[in-house]
C-alpha cells in the first residue's frame, strides 16, 4: 500500500495546550477536558505504592490486589482515554489488499513447483522408496505411545475382593454381624486394601424389610439382611455416596444417578445405565463379614470390551 | 561513511536535528533494514468499533495468563507424593495429602501474593474463554468468516478448543477433590470409546484410575505444551489479520476494497495499550475480591472421597449437562458394550464442532457466493443465518443450564427429576422454535432494510 493511496480526512490538530490528551485547542469542536486522564496516573501513582506497601506489610488479598488493580486500570484509564481522544484526529483510509489477483505470478509458483515434483519423481523407484521407508519410519514411532502406560489387561476388570476377604471400615476395623442394626448404612473395604478406589463397597442391613427384592441367582448372597453394593458410579465412575433412607436410594453426588437398594440397586433416576454391582457376602465362624468372590460383573463406568 | 558526516547528511535530508526517535530510526535501519516498510506499517488502518475489542480481551486474557502462570510455577510442585500438611491453613493440620496439593494451599496461604495471582491466573482463563466465545458469536452474526478469512476461522475454532482443555488441565492439578473428580470423569469418558478406549485410557493416564503419576504428566501439557501451541495459533491468527486486515461495517467511503479507521500509531496503539491494561486491572479486580476455586474447603483429593454437587469451570458447563441430562442407554453388542456416556461427551461435542469448522464453506455453498468480502453484514441481513445461530446458542445454553442443574433445583426448591425431564425436552424443542422466531423477526426487520 503506498501513501499515495490513502487519504486524510480530517488533518491531525495541532496538540493541546497542556500537552497530554486534548488534540484541539482549548474550546476549540470536540475539545476534550485533560483532568480524567491525570487523574488516572495520580491514582496509579499512589495505587502503586499502595501496592508495594501493603505486600511489605504482608497485607490481605484484597488489599494487595485492590492497589494493583487500581494502579492498571489508573493507567488503562488514562491512555485509553487520551488515545480516544486522538482517535478524532485522523481518520484515514486505504485500499484492502486483494488476494489472488496476481494471476502471472500464480502461474508461475504453479509452473516453478510442478518442474521441481518433476525433477524428484523423474526417479521413479526412489520416490516410492522415499514414501515407503518415510511411511514406515513415521510409524514406527507409533511405539513410544506404550511407554506412556500399560494396556489394560484385567485392572478394569478386577478388583481387590477375593473369595474370604474381610470386610473393614474406614479405619481397618473388621465388620461384624452385629456392626449395624436394620435401615443402616456403611461404606466397607476389604482389609488390607483401604482406600481401594474400585473395591469400596455400600454395606446395608435390610434386615426383613418385605419391599427388599431378591434377584435370582443371588439368594445367598445377603446373609442375615445384610447387602452389598459397589460404591463406583456405573456411570462415570464416582464414588455414590449419598444414602436417602426414606426412599432407600443411593444417589451419586456427580450427576445424581439414582440406585433403587430394594431392587438390585438398579438406576431408577439419572444417567446411569447399568445397576451398581452386588458382592455376594458371607459371615464367616467368628461373625465376620466376609466376600463369597470378587464381584460377578466388572465395577464402575462401562468399557468396550466389557459386555 | 563517517559519523560525522552520516550526520550532517541525515540531519539535512530531514531538516531536522536528531531526536530520541530519529536516532532509534537509524539503529534500526542500520541494523536490521527495513524502514520503509515499517513506516508504512505505522500506518496501518484500524476500523473504529467496540466489536472488534472481543478479540483484543481474549489476547490479552492470554497475556495475564502466562504472566501469572510463571508465577504459580515457581511454587507449585508437579508430585503426588503423600505429605503430612503442616501449613498455616489449620483445618488442615496433620492430614496426608499430595505434594502437589499441599504446594496449592502454600500458595494460597503462605506465599505472599500468591492467593491473588493464583485467583487471578483462574479468572483471567474465565474471562478468556468468555470472550473468545463472544469474538466468535461475533464473527458469526457479522458474516467477518467469508473469503478471504475462512483459513483464519479455523485458527479461531482451534484456539477455543486448545484455551477450553488447558482450562481444564489447569484446575486438575491442584489435586482436590474437586479436580481429581474432573480426572476421574475425563477417565470414564476415554474408557468408553469403542474399540481404543480402555487401552487409550490406561495408556493416557498411565494405569487403571487412580494413577500416582497423572499430575506430573498433565503439567508439563498445561503450562508447556498447550501454550505454545495456543501461542503459534494466536502468532498465525493475528499475522493473517494483519496482512488481510481488519473487517468493518458498512459506512460512507467504505466498500469492499476500501477500508476507513486510525493509523495505529499513535492513536490505535494507545487506546488498545490502555484497553490492555484497564482488563488487567478488572481482571485483578476479580482476583482480588472474588474468590475463585478455594481448593483448601474441598481437602485432599481421595478416590473414596465424595464431592457434593460438584461443578466444572463454566465453559465444561455445556458438557456436563449434556451428561447429566442424556439418559442411560447402555448398549450390549454382542460381547461389546457401548456405554451411554459416549454420546453426549465424544459423539455430541464431534456435531457441535463439525459444523462449526465447516461453517464458512457450508456458507457459501448454500449462498452459492465465494467472492471475496471485506465489508460486514448486520446479523439481521441474514434471516437464516440468524436464526441457524439462534438456535445453536439456545441448544448449548440449555446444556450449560442443566450442567448446574442440581443447583437449580435445590436454590428454587424444584424436584430434580422433574427439572431434569424438563430440560431434556427444552433442548429438543427450543432450539427450533428460537430459530423460526428469530427467522420471522430477522425476515421482517431484513425487509424494511431493503425498503429504506
Ligand atoms: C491458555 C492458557 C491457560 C489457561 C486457560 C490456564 C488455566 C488454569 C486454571 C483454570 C488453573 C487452576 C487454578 C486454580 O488453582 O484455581 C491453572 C493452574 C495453573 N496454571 Fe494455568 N492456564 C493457562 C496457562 C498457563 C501457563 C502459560 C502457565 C505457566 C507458565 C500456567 C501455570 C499454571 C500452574 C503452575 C497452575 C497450578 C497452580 C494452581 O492451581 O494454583 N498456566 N491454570
Ligand atoms: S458418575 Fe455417578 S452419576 Fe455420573
């Protein structure tokens, strides 16, 4: 674009009287008052030693960053408001750059590329060896991705629950039959594996509550009213902690998926699709409770080749 | 040629006795040549309109980033090493927790100034992704993405899609329990992709969830990786509008081969200086007296751990409530399973973003029309256009509102079920109706442009 192409519309004024902002003399059309942009700069001014003071002092947040913030937009204020003022002075315009008009040299870039692929590819065996050897060399680097982890092999699939686990609370102590009276809750591990994340488990006692259904298949796995469920979300995998007694639901606190306990802990509400997994129990010589197995099914959120 | 008389020769071709700016002229030519091309550059057109400062927000939301984030990096500590914290933060006194959280609450508590930057560095990245989302409503409304700037739409998109994931990387360092529920999530989200995922998801995080080493992995991605691509994208963005410039609206001595605005220097360059700094300051503004994300009242992220009603940064909004609200069809194919979180968080985001990478070119297939424009439309010149955005804005915007869906019910004393059933039909037939309202509208204020 050369000068000679734009053109000025309004000449740039002569500066203001008092220097800074103010482009057009002190009454002159559009005059403009200098006061807000000194007053922008004196309170950087102060807001900066505001600043600096007050991290000496070791001085609230709010503090420290209120004399920061003021002390940038002091100054924001200030040029913003002094370049608003400029921005009257001169407007100018110009001619857009135009793509593609440049048919010639277009032709010749095409021409001068095309010789050079020629030049290569005249030698025909070398090319499709350049392709092949690069091809093969790019995959070959395919390989480092399995330095970054293992493929899964069974972790999705097991948990730490084996057949004669004990269960144990929070704080390692093992449950016993008589650890819960019915309608009450606690979350299990299997001992030696606290904080287990795939192996924490919902223990209820039903008691004889009628509205408890039975599935078939698992009429031994709720010895003396108690039941067993995973505590992994089927959907996303958090932990379904919360327990509403009166509808005797679990409901997970990350997208409120809703587990009927009185029915399998299948989801009656939310977006999980599958029922939260049940351990068969057992209660062992001594009254402890016990896992008859690992869960019959994987836990937690659904995985390709999980079906 | 002598100083001297190098001098004497300068001073007579301008007249002029050598000044600060005259002497750094010639060091520049001197030294790297080039003069006239950066005197016409001094000159470059800036159209005068607010619209155009969406763009600016984002860029320098992206400067207030990296400024804090080199901070935050001299103090926090990339390791899950179990600790016993000893801060100043009491509550906390004695727990085991990672290093990396413990480094956090530091920061937030015993570094001087680290609490504002640490707040400021996550307020900036909330701005960021508001303004980048407004820049593009903007682009789209105005028509700014036809030819020649489709290739500069692209670097657009791509960077809303970098800034939304490093978000994300960034709250899941900290390592509480809020943050390592994202990861947990992000974990089942990978796992249920056909065919690659479980291996994907092992491979990504480096085992079955939980994995003692993902903090480590993720930073690097957070504070080098993405930057640096997000930092050539912008470098790309920026340097095509340079040479292809800026857009602007309709207005005498304005078409599309010529454009009207201030020279950048000085006026353009000092307004958008004082832009610069005047967002700064509001940013630490927020970071100083708005609390954001105080990772010390969720704990220490523990697998075994539960969150109550846990929210993602709001621009994950859309997503989360996409996976709230999709219901659970879990789909057994044969030995496979296809898991229903599949479709809202892999499939869903795949069709809101296809057709907004395509856009420009679906565009000017509809139109038949693949001129080159420099010149605007206002939203309502283009009915349909209108009303297609419409109703996509409506469709996230319902999304975004079922992500805080919990919230709503609680705060209102509504029946989540219900609210939640609600809200999956609302996305169904909102979006349409929006449209065909706003295409009515559009049609009618379209037609009374033509008249006049
Ligand atoms: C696109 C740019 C970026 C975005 C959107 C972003 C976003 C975030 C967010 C939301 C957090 C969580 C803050 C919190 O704890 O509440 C975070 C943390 C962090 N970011 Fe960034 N960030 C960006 C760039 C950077 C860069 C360039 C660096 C370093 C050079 C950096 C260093 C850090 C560090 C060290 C943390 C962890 C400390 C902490 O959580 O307090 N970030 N980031
Ligand atoms: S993880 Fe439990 S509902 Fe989504």
């Amino acid at each position: 674009m050369s000068d000679d192409a734009r053109q000025t519309h309004a000449a740039p004024a002569p500066s203001g009287e008092n220097g800074a902002p103010g482009g057009h003399g002190p009454r002159g059309p559009g005059w403009v008052p200098t006061w807000p942009a000194t007053v922008g700069l004196v309170v950087t001014l102060v807001a900066s030693v505001g600043f600096a003071v007050s991290f000496i002092r070791d001085a609230s947040t709010q503090w420290l960053g209120g004399f920061l913030a003021a002390a940038l937009l002091g100054i924001g204020l200030a040029l913003a408001y002094w370049g608003r003022d400029l921005a009257g002075d001169e407007v100018i315009s110009g001619p857009y750059p135009v793509p593609h008009e440049d048919a010639e040299g277009r032709a010749a870039l095409g021409d001068a590329l095309d010789q050079s692929v020629q030049v290569i590819t005249r030698r025909h065996f070398l090319t499709k060896m350049l392709v092949f050897a690069g091809g093969v060399f790019v995959l070959s680097q395919v390989v480092l991705l399995g330095a970054l982890g293992p493929r899964p092999k069974n972790s999705l699939r097991t948990t730490s629950w084996r057949a004669g686990s004990r269960l144990v609370t929070f704080d390692g102590v093992p449950v016993t039959r008589d650890t819960l009276a019915a309608g009450t809750f606690l979350v299990a591990f299997p001992e030696g594996h606290l904080d287990s994340a795939d192996s924490q488990i919902t223990l209820l006692r039903i008691g004889a509550d009628p509205h408890f259904k039975t599935l078939a298949g698992r009429e031994s796995w709720s010895p003396e009213g108690y039941v067993a469920y995973s505590r992994v979300c089927t959907h996303a995998g958090c932990p379904v902690a919360q327990y509403e007694d009166q509808a005797k639901v679990l409901v997970c606190p990350c997208h409120q998926s809703t587990f009927d306990l009185m029915n399998g802990a299948q989801p009656v509400a939310g977006p999980a699709g599958r029922p939260l997994p049940q351990l068969p129990l057992a209660i062992d010589a001594q009254g402890n409770l016990t896992a008859q197995s690992d869960f019959t099914v994987p836990v937690g959120p659904g995985f390709w080749d999980e079906g | 040629m002598s100083e001297h008389r190098l001098k004497t020769s300068l001073g007579r071709a301008f007249g002029a006795a050598p000044t600060p700016a005259r002497r750094a002229a010639r060091w520049l030519d001197r030294n790297l040549g080039g003069s006239s091309i950066l005197r016409e550059e001094l000159r470059h057109i800036f159209p005068d309109s607010w619209a155009f400062f969406l763009g600016e927000i984002a860029l320098y939301c992206f400067i207030v980033l990296v400024a804090t984030g080199i901070f935050l990096a001299l103090f926090f500590h990339a390791s899950q090493a179990v600790v016993i914290y000893h801060g100043s933060y009491h509550p906390l006194s004695g727990v085991p927790m990672s290093d990396a959280y413990s480094s956090v609450l530091d920061l937030s508590w015993n570094v001087r100034a680290g609490l504002l930057i640490r707040q400021v560095h996550h307020w900036a990245a909330l701005v960021f992704v508001a303004a980048l989302i407004i820049h593009l409503m903007r682009m789209f409304f105005t028509g700014a993405y036809r030819r020649p700037r489709r290739i500069n739409w692209l670097i657009g998109l791509s960077l809303l899609l970098l800034v939304g994931f490093n978000g994300l990387m960034g709250y899941s360092l900290p390592d509480d329990l809020l943050s390592g529920t994202g990861l947990r999530i992000a974990f089942s989200i990978t796992e249920s992709i056909p065919f690659i995922g479980p291996t994907m998801a092992t491979v990504l995080f480096g085992g079955d969830f939980p994995t003692t080493g993902i903090i480590a992995r993720i930073y690097p991605v957070h504070i080098f990786l993405l930057p640096a691509a997000i930092a050539g994208l912008l470098g790309a963005h920026l340097g095509l509008l340079w040479l292809q410039r800026h857009t602007e609206f309709p207005g005498p001595g304005r078409d599309d081969r010529t454009m009207v605005g201030s020279p950048m220097v000085p006026q353009y360059a000092l307004r958008t200086t004082g832009y610069f700094l005047l967002l700064a300051g509001v940013i630490t503004a927020f970071g100083a007296w708005l609390q954001i994300n105080p990772v010390w009242l969720y704990g220490p992220f523990r697998a075994t751990d539960a969150t109550t009603s846990a929210q993602p940064d709001w621009y994950m909004g859309w997503l989360e409530g996409a996976v709230r609200m999709f219901p659970g069809w879990d789909i057994q194919i044969g030995g496979f399973l296809l898991p229903a979180i599949f479709w809202p968080a892999v499939v869903l985001p795949g069709l809101i973003f296809t057709p907004l990478f395509l856009w420009p070119w679906l565009d000017s297939l509809a139109l038949r029309d693949n001129r080159f424009v420099n010149v605007l439309q206002y939203p309502s010149q283009r009915p349909g256009r209108m009303a297609v955005g419409a109703g996509f804005f409506t469709f996230l915007t319902v999304l975004l509102v079922g992500g805080g869906d919990d919230v709503f019910a609680s705060a209102f004393g509504w029946s989540l079920p219900v609210l939640l059933r609600a809200l999956q039909i609302l996305v169904i037939v909102l979006p349409p109706l929006v449209a065909a309202l706003t295409y009515a509208i559009a049609r009618r204020r379209s037609e009374r442009w033509l008249v006049s």
